[in-house]
C-alpha cells in the first residue's frame, strides 16, 4: 500500500510531462546526463515520456518538503 503522498507527487509528475510538447520533452530529455537516464536511439515518445516522468517523480520526491 503506497502513502498518499507518494501518489499525489506521481499524479504531479505524470501531469507534467502529459502537458508537454513532444519538442519539449525531447528537450529536457537531450540536458539529462546519462547516469541518471539513458534513452535508447529507437525510444518513441511514449517510452520517452515514460523515462520523462520517472526523472520528474524522483526530482519532486527528492524535494524538501515543509518540515525538512
């Protein structure tokens, strides 16, 4: 069973890159070293979209929240 919280900050991170253009996507994605991610040459944009979000869910997750 997740915490609540943690499903809140993946519906944020899968938001956020459903909101995006393709362009845009392909963009965050070429600025990411590759010992965070590595996308294959022949990914189409859902598997790119799928590697997208999970570089945004561990950014939020890895945010600080109120109380440290």
């Amino acid at each position: 069973m997740s915490h609540f919280s943690i499903d809140i900050i993946a519906d944020n991170a899968i938001d956020t890159v459903c909101d995006m253009s393709d362009s845009a996507v392909n963009a965050m994605l070429k600025d990411v070293p590759p010992s965070i991610a590595i996308v294959p040459g022949n990914a189409d944009m859902d598997k790119k979209r799928d590697i997208l979000i999970d570089i945004v869910f561990q950014r939020l997750l890895d945010r600080p929240g109120p109380h440290g």
